[in-house]
C-alpha cells in the first residue's frame, strides 16, 4: 500500500513523546503477540489494540507498551523509507516483498535498506566516521542483530544523528530522511561504494547514508 508520507511521520512523531527503551531481546512469542503493528499506522489505534493485549494476556503494561510501541516505530519508518527510494527513477522496487536480502534494484545491483542510529559502542565520533565510512560499515554488519534480516549482502545503511543524542527520534523525520535520500541518489557515483569479502562465498558492496540534525 502506499503511504501518505506526511501522514505517517505525524504518526511516528507520537512515539517521540515516551522514553525508547526495550527492556528485553525481540522473541518469536512476543513478536506473534504484537503482529498487529504491521496493519496499524495510526497511533491512537496502536494504542487500544496495546490496551486490549495487556488485558487479554495479563501482561506488564510498560513491558507490553514497549515492546509494540518499538516494532511499529521502527517497522513503518522503514516502510517509509522503501516508498522514498522505490519512488525514485533510478530505483527499481523488488517485486518480492518476502525477500529479506535486497528490497530494490540500484544502478542494477540489489540492495537491502536499513535505517540504523549512530552505534554509541563505535570507537568514533560522527564527524570521523563520515570521512571513514568504511569503518562504520564494517562495524553494522559485524554487529547485526541476530533476526531474520541478518546478512552479509550489499545493503546501503541510512544513518541517523542527532548531536543532542536522541538518534533514534530522527527515525519519525520522514522528511529530512527523504531528503537527504533523494539527494544521495541523485549525486550517486559508483566508485563511492565500498566492497567486503565477509564470507568466501560472498562478496559485498555497502555504503552509507548520512543524516543529521543539529538543533
């Protein structure tokens, strides 16, 4: 389907009001128990649709909050994310949405998205790691999360700072990230990619997309 965009960022900026935290490992049973994010954008609705499974199954209400309130966060910002590239000429959508290892065609190589905050654990600052981008890279996908999107495929990282460290808030900015995508895609060269060799079998490319907001 596709998103009013403006829409879903005022959405997304509801939970920028609460205090991110996760509080425990995503899990089978707790992703089953909150699949409903994936058919709710609206807030208020997320809201009652948490409401009703703290009640049918007894659950913690800041555990449950969390846990639902962080999978739909970060879930419609990437979908916001897809529909900015795929809109783009120069992008061609994989039509398989089930296919965890690219979700577009760039210059004709496949490429996974993901939007990640800065690593508070890289041993950089933000400044160092735009004129060491390899580094940053490098970094991701050796410290990829173990979930169904774990690879060493070409994937093209959005990044987001924010200097007063609330990173993650800069995930709801569906304008700002649209912007400096758009950009990014329009200036694109091929020799900025970065290669890797992660697995002998394997032989990536990456690169990363920086966003920042200084106010």
């Amino acid at each position: 389907m596709k998103l009013d965009l403006e829409k879903i960022e005022n959405e997304l900026k509801n939970r920028c009001h609460y205090h991110y935290e996760w509080g425990q490992k995503q899990n089978d049973i707790w992703d089953a128990r909150t699949n409903f994010i994936y058919e709710t954008t609206d807030w208020e609705m997320l809201i009652e649709k948490i409401k009703n499974l703290i009640t049918s199954e007894n659950l913690d209400k800041k555990r449950a909050f969390n846990y639902a309130a962080n999978r739909w966060f970060n879930f419609w910002s990437a979908m916001a994310v897809e529909q900015i590239f795929s809109e783009m000429p120069q992008i061609e959508k994989v039509p398989q949405s089930k296919d965890h290892k690219k979700d577009f065609y760039f210059c004709g190589i496949p490429f996974d998205h993901k939007t990640s905050v800065f690593p508070k654990h890289l041993k950089c600052t933000f400044e160092e790691a735009k004129n060491s981008k390899r580094t940053l890279i490098d970094w991701f996908y050796k410290n990829q999360s173990n979930q169904k999107r774990n690879h060493f495929h070409n994937r093209l990282f959005v990044v987001v700072f924010d200097k007063n460290g609330a990173h993650w808030k800069l995930k709801a900015e569906i304008g700002l990230l649209k912007n400096a995508i758009e950009a990014y895609v329009s200036n694109f060269k091929m020799e900025q990619l970065e290669q890797f060799n992660f697995t002998e079998e394997t032989q990536t490319v990456s690169d990363v997309i920086f966003v920042n907001k200084n106010n």
